[in-house]
C-alpha cells in the first residue's frame, strides 16, 4: 500500500494533477497507487478510421455519379496548416493551385500522414455525403465533423482563430468496434455496396499504408504524379490499427491487397469513443485493479498537460472481485469519501462506468449529450448531479439519486429504492426495481415506476404514468396498483400495456385526462376513463369500453367486443368476429374484416362493416325506424308532463351491411324495412302495438305483445304475431305464419296461399303434436273436432282456424287465426318444430 496515496480520491486527484505530456494510456493500480503509460503516441487514431470512410465515401460516389471517374481532377489549392497543408509540413513535389486526380487524392490521403488529400476530398464530398454513406453503413458514432487536424485548418462551422472547430466541439468521431464493422461490410460487399473495380481499388489503395512508423509512411521520396503506386507484398496494418485488430488470415497474405482476411476488434478494447489525438481504454487483467484514462496532451492540443481529458472519453474504476476482496479494497478507501469525476462541457458524450464496493458514495457532474452508466455494484449510494444536455443515465442496484438538469433526459434507476429527478426538459425516467421517487419536473415527462411501490410525480407539465406488465392494472388519479401500489401526483395521461396473459386494465376512475391502454396477447378487459382515450386489444378475444370522451378503440385480432360508450368515439374491430356498441354519441364505426354485428346506438353514427357478413343491430322503444340499403334513421318522441314533446331524429350511415335486426320497446313502434334489399331482416316490435314491414329478402317478423301489423315484403318470411290480435300479411314468396300456443290470440291472416304457404306449429305450446308434417288424423274440416284424435281444424265457410286439445274430449277448441274461406287446406299445409 503507498500511504501518500491511500484513498482513492488521493489517487484520482494525484494522477489527474501529475499525468505526463504525452498522448497514451494513464494507468492507476489501485491497489498498489503505481501508474505507468501504454503505448505512448501510439493511440488509435481516429484520423485513420475517418479516411478509410472517406476513401468509402468517395468509392461510393464514382460508382453512383457519372459524371464523376478516378480521372475527374480537382485543383490542389493553397496551404490548410500545420500538418494539413501543402506549405507547411510540404510533400516532396505537391505543387499549389495544380490539378490532381480523384485517383491521386485517395492515394495520397491513405499513403501520407499529411492531411492535405484528405481535406480536399472532403471539400470534394462534403460532410454531409459522407456522414450519410456512413450511417447507411449501420455507423452510429463515426462521422466527419470538421477538417482534419491542424491548428491552423480551417473552419468548417464559422469559428473563429486557429483550431476554432475543435475547441467548439466539432470533432471526428468513431469507435474501434465500428471501424470493425465498416471494414467487414466493405469486404462482404453486401448488397453490392462497391462495384467490382472499385471493391479492387478501396483494398488496392488502403495497402499503401504498409511501412510502420514512418510519417509519410514510406513514400517521400517518391514522386507524386497521377501514377498508380504498386501494393506492398506482405506488410502488416499501421502502428495504431495493429493496436486496435486482430487480423485473422485466410488468404495467406497478411497486407489489405488481394483477398484479406476477418477483422476483429481486440476483446478489451469494447465500443469505446475515440478522438484524433487521443482514445482511452480500460484495463483489467483479471488479477490487480486498473484506473485507467487517455491523457489528452498531443501536441497540437489547447488543454495544459495535468489535464485529465474527459471530453468524449471514458474514466471507469474496476474492481476484479475474484482476487480483491471487498475488505482489502475498502481498506484503501477513505469510508464516506466523495469521488467526483466532472465531463468536460462539450458536445461529445461522456460515458462514465463505474463498479465499487460498499461504504463509498460516488456523485457525478455529467454533462451536454451524456451518457452515464452504473452497473449493478455493491455501493451504498450513487448520486448524479445535473447536466445541461440530452443525458442518459443508468443507475446500479442501488439507492441512486439521479438529477437530469436542463436537456431531453432518459434516466433508469434500475434497482434499489431511487430517486430521480427529470428537472427541465421533455424527459423519460424509470424507476426499475425497488420503491422509487421519480419527479417529472418542468417539460412533459414520462414516468415508469417498474416494479415496487413507487411515488410518481409529475411536476409541471403534461405528464404521464407509463407501465408495461403482465398484470392487472387499475389507475385512479392518485393511484396505480399492478406491478406494485404506486402514488400518482400531477399526473395528465397514463399509457397502460398488458402482457401475454389475460389482463384487466381498468381506468375508469381516472379523470385527468387520455390514456392509452394496449392488452397485447390474450382475452384482455380494457376500460378507459372519462377523456379522450385510446384503446388497443392486441391479440385475443377482449373486452373494450371507452366510457366517456371521443374515445377510439380498435379490436385488432380475434372476437372482440368494443364499446365506445358516451361521446363521439371511433371503433375498429379488426380481425375476427366482432361485437361492435357505439352507444350514444355520433360514433365511426368500422367492423373491417370478419362477420361483425354492430350496434351504433343514440346519434348519428357512421357504420362500415368492412368485409364478411355483418350484421346492425339496433334496439330502442323509438317511433320509427325507417331503413334502406344506406341509412338508418330513428326517430324517438318523449312526452313531458307540460304539454311539450321532445323529437329526436337520428341518421347512420350504412356501408357494407348485409343483414339488419331492429328491435322495438314497450310503446308502439314502426319499424319500416320494405327498401333494404341488400340482405334479411329481423324485426321484434316486443310490447305495443306495432307496425313491422319486411323487406325484399327472407325476413323474421316477431309482433310480440299487443295487436300488431306485419307485412313480409318479398321473399320467404316468418311471421309471428305473438299475444294479441294481430294482422299478417306474408307477401311474395313462400311465407311461414307462426304461432307459438293457442292462448295468444286470434290473429287474422290476410294473403295464405295455399300453394306455397305454410301455417307453422310448436311442439311446447299445443301439446299433442309432433314435429314435422301435421298427422292426416289430426287435422279436419268444419267448424269442431269430429273423432278423438283431431287436433286443427279450418272451418271453410267461415275461415276460422282452431286448435282442440282433446278432439271430441270435454275441452273446448281454441280459435287461432282467421284465413280466407273455401281454401283447400289439408294437413300438409301445417308444419310442427
């Protein structure tokens, strides 16, 4: 143990102040306090991962642009500084204000460390070409942002004095893992990304760079004309892409000419960003514990040599707990002591990972565009303090205290009891597991508690609870009870999502405003609140009510049954056969696919059946109905006890329905479908005295109670008076008149035809008779039974039809309808179900 340097702090802020001039790994072991530097010079460049994408950029630009060859020339211009122009840091032969060619750039541009090819063609190109050739390569973080290095290049952004673009921020970005990946994609050539001659060249012109070390890597005392320089035999990759791959061959040449091998990024070095003058790297062998962080003092760097360079890079402190012990580790730690690790402002992320043990807090300043990370580790408490950015911020097991500062944040507790606080901006926090505190703060916010009982709190702002679980939720306004009980404070909306099973997500009782409830897979129950919410059943036979607001609701798959409830709402049902309620309110309607039925409700509603064989269904003691093939419309009177009446007409508009059941009530109703020809009808008039007229296809006419009028239209109909007196009228086509006991009334029939009607019998009412064709002994002619076994009789002189229970038993007969007289009725013409 070195006791000067005994805390960790003591380490941190020892290194931080004493780091060496020079570009390279600044290593810590914490367990001894020595440091020493890794490769010193020699960190990966970013510069090299930049031009093999410019050289992409430009391959990609000759294949595409006919107008544009390897010949097309472009003129040399004038110096671009410090090691990135033609005066000052010169290549034998370059003139200025000369013309060269594509060909001779990209040459250059690999072969020679000096920048001057590579700004041409990225004046050539343009940023924006490509950083988008890149990003279609599945490239996140590498991007051209400025000129190469130089402090006197110029600027690209409007800054102002020498190297104005990189103390603003604007940097050349990318990560060894995605220099990986470009070079692998290029040399799959997937999807064509490169014709044949220009796959040829990119690999041709990337084996200049062969000879290690030197700075214009071998070629200075050649001549630089448009010739095309002859590829290296068996050279191996420059000093800082050595570092950075493993290159497995296969082709038994180890240089990027003819047919290369895999590339593959080296296990420690991960996804690490990186800058041109600098990267950073974490090391842990398994046995001691490293501290590790690039130093970043290259010589064309503003910053001072004790500067410990967090801007886009990483500081991480590692514990490998198979060989130290939390007690030795501890025992080197000042207990309570704070490590604060601060981000340099930029634009660039921070990321900050960081693995401890117990008995230290760890607070962190984070800032613009961060990304922070807290694996799971045995530390009492982590506290992040604000940035002024987009962060992202994950927090360990622990109880994190997580502040997002001003910027669009997603901050995640993960485990332990948290809190987080979102502050300014449009932020997402989660709580993950444990009993946390989130607070929403200015902006609107979306808060996931996760598991535990949680309090949720929106501040200001529009603000909503968001839960994704396979569980029952039930939401109030100050409360969420599913994945734990969570208290809800300033809460505007809620997103609610099931899981694969059977889930109830009831917001009923919530009032402050829309939710949106999705019970994904299985036969869910969903019931929104008293907004406008938005309902989604997901896979499932489920059950969706809006309730109140201009809800919309859809069904998607399986037999649903939707309801919008009161107000204005929008029904899809999906898939499947549907049940489909509008209720009140002027509601949109579409069945879509399967044979729905559909009940628009009070209001002027709009129904689609979408395709299969849908059915409306309406029923309601209105007035009238009047329906055709494209519109239903009700009219509904209510008597006041002043003199005045309340009329109330409704019109639906009909698409795609093919068949229609109305429904009356108690008083008298007049239900008129004689122009829907589009299917069969079922009209009930139920109590009153009725009026029902089919329509031209086989229609179901049921009088119910009262003295009812039933007309059947065309086609084959079924008409029941029921109890009272009832008028039948059958119509064209083969009609059915029924009667279901002899008790219900003598019902006149206006048009039996002998030759294709039918009089119709229950078995259950008129005891004695068997189903199917009436038995010959069982029927007679006159006006009584004349033989024991008689049962119907038609008497033709007065058309009277009558049913005697016992023949010429004591029980008297019974008179069911009245037909026309002198008909040749016999027993076919009854038929017993």
């Amino acid at each position: 143990m070195v006791t000067s340097l005994s805390t960790l702090r003591d380490r941190l802020d020892f290194h931080t102040d004493n780091a060496s001039g020079r570009s390279g790994a600044a290593v810590i072991n914490l367990t001894t306090g020595a440091s020493s530097l890794v490769n010193p010079d020699q960190a990966f460049g970013t510069s090299s991962t930049i031009k093999i994408g410019i050289l992409y950029a430009l391959m990609r630009r000759i294949d595409r642009d006919p107008n544009v060859s390897y010949q097309t020339t472009i003129n040399s211009g004038s110096q671009y500084g410090s090691n990135g122009g033609d005066l000052n840091n010169p290549i034998p032969g370059l003139l200025a204000n000369a013309n060269y060619t594509l060909n001779f750039l990209a040459e250059t541009m690999i072969a020679n460390s000096n920048n001057w090819a590579t700004n041409r063609l990225i004046d050539f190109l343009g940023r924006n070409q490509i950083n988008q050739e890149l990003s279609n390569l599945g490239l996140n973080v590498t991007r051209v942002n400025r000129y190469m290095t130089g402090t006197g290049a110029p600027s690209a952004h409007n800054t102002t004095g020498p190297g104005g673009d990189y103390r603003a921020g604007f940097d050349n970005l990318s990560t060894p893992r995605e220099m990986v990946r470009m070079l692998q994609r290029i040399h799959a050539n997937e999807n064509s990304l490169l014709d044949p001659i220009s796959h040829s060249a990119f690999w041709r012109i990337l084996g200049l760079d062969a000879n290690r070390g030197v700075n214009t890597k071998g070629l200075a005392s050649r001549s630089y004309n448009n010739a095309i320089y002859p590829s290296p035999s068996n050279d191996f990759l420059s000093p800082d892409w050595a570092n950075l791959l493993e290159f497995q061959n296969k082709g038994g040449n180890n240089s990027w000419t003819g047919n290369p091998g895999d590339f593959v990024a080296k296990p420690a070095l991960g996804n690490h960003f990186q800058r041109s003058e600098a990267g950073r790297i974490t090391f842990n062998n398994g046995q001691v514990v490293f501290y590790a962080a690039f130093v970043d003092n290259a010589s064309n760097d503003s910053r001072a040599a004790n500067t410990l360079a967090s801007i886009g890079y990483e500081v991480a402190a590692e514990y490998a707990n198979a060989r130290v012990t939390h007690t030795p580790v501890n025992s080197q730690l000042d207990d309570g002591r704070v490590v604060t690790v601060r981000g340099f402002p930029g634009a660039i992320a921070d990321t900050i990972d960081i693995n401890s043990v117990a008995g230290d807090r760890l607070d962190f300043l984070v800032n613009r565009e961060s990304i922070v990370r807290l694996p799971r580790t045995q530390i009492e408490g982590v506290r992040i303090l604000p940035g002024g950015g987009n962060d992202t911020v994950y927090g360990s097991s622990l109880a994190d205290v997580i502040r997002g500062g001003t910027g669009n944040d997603a901050l995640r507790g993960e485990g332990g009891n948290d809190s987080i606080n979102g502050d300014a901006g449009n932020d997402q926090l989660w709580g993950g597991t444990g009993n946390d505190i989130l607070y929403g703060g200015e902006g609107i916010d979306g808060l996931h508690g996760g598991t535990g009982n949680d309090v949720l709190h929106g501040g200001n702002g529009f603000d909503s609870v968001q839960e994704i679980g396979n569980v029952n939720f039930t939401l109030t306004n100050t409360r969420l009870t599913g994945l734990g009980t969570d208290t809800l404070l300033s809460m505007e909306s809620a997103y609610l999502t099931g899981g694969s099973g059977a889930n109830i997500i009831n917001a009923s009782a919530f009032t402050n405003g829309t939710v949106w409830l999705d019970g994904r897979v299985g036969n869910d129950h969903l019931r929104g609140g008293s907004s406008h919410d938005i309902l989604n059943g997901g896979m499932g036979n489920d059950r969706l009510y809006g309730n109140n607001g201009n809800d919309s609701l859809n069904g998607v798959d399986g037999n649903d049954f939707i309801s919008g409830g009161a107000n204005n709402d929008s029904l899809l049902g999906g898939d499947g056969n549907d049940f489909m309620h509008g209720d009140t309110g002027n509601d949109r309607i579409n069945g879509e696919a399967g044979n729905d039925v559909i009940t628009g409700g009070a209001g002027w509603d709009a129904i689609n059946g979408g395709s299969g064989s849908d059915r409306l269904l309406e029923v309601g003691d209105v007035r009238y109905y009047t329906l055709t093939n494209t519109r239903l419309t009700t009219l509904t009177i209510t008597l006041n006890t002043n003199p005045n009446t309340i009329v109330r007409p409704y019109v639906d508009t009909l698409t795609s329905i093919e068949s229609v059941t109305l429904i009356g009530g108690n008083s008298r109703n007049l239900i008129n479908a004689s122009e829907f020809t589009a299917g069969s009808v079922i009209l009930q008039g139920l109590a009153g005295n009725d009026t029902l007229l089919g329509g031209s296809q086989g229609d179901t006419l049921n009088g119910g109670i009262g003295n009812d009028t039933l007309n059947g239209g065309g086609a084959d109909d079924l008409l029941t008076g029921g109890i009272g007196r009832d008028r039948l009228t059958g119509g064209a086509g083969r009609d059915r008149f029924s009667f279901n006991a002899p008790n219900e009334g003598a019902d006149r029939i206006l048009d039996f035809e002998v030759a294709t009607d039918l009089i119709q019998l229950s078995s259950r009412g008129f005891s004695g008779l068997r189903t199917g064709l009436l038995a010959a002994n069982q029927f007679t002619l006159g006006a009584s039974a004349t033989a024991i076994t008689h049962r119907i009789g038609y008497n033709n002189t007065t058309g009277a039809l009558w049913f005697d229970q016992d023949g010429t038993g004591g029980q008297a007969a019974r008179q069911l309808a009245t037909l026309a007289p002198n008909l040749n009725l016999t027993n076919n013409h009854f038929v017993v179900v």
